[in-house]
C-alpha cells in the first residue's frame, strides 16, 4: 500500500469475504488491492454515467404517449 492510504472497517457477508480471500490468493494481490479496484471501477462508471446525463441534459423529451406513438410509427409496436 502506498503511503497516503488510509485505513478503514469494512464488514463483508462471509461468503463475499471468502471469496475475495480466494481471490488475493490466486491472483497473488491483497484484499485491500481487490476492494481498491473494485471501488475504483464503480466510481469510473458512475463518473461516466454522469458526463453522458450531462451531454443529453439538453435533449428534448418524450412523454410516455409520444414515445409510444414513435414506436408504432417506425414499426416496433
């Protein structure tokens, strides 16, 4: 671990805890790795989810009706 990490408690179901130790082992990193880059990942996604709710703010919206309609026009319903 790098020297700015900080420490803290997690408490995993023990089935979850299992598996990540499984894991670390047989991937030859810590657990503290694995959590790392699993929170990692979901912080990039959520960060992406946001930039692209972001660049569509500006689009205009359907009501329910109106996409209904658009369906059937172009043949999907």
């Amino acid at each position: 671990m790098g020297e700015l990490s900080k420490r803290s408690t997690i408490y995993f179901e023990a089935d979850i805890h299992q598996a990540l130790r499984v894991k670390a082992a047989t991937t030859h990193q810590s657990v503290s790795e694995l959590v790392n880059e699993a929170v990692r990942l979901a912080l990039r996604e959520d960060q992406e989810d946001l930039d692209s709710f972001a660049q569509r703010a500006n689009e205009a919206t359907l009501s329910y009706e109106e996409l209904l309609e658009d369906l059937k026009s172009h043949g999907k319903l």
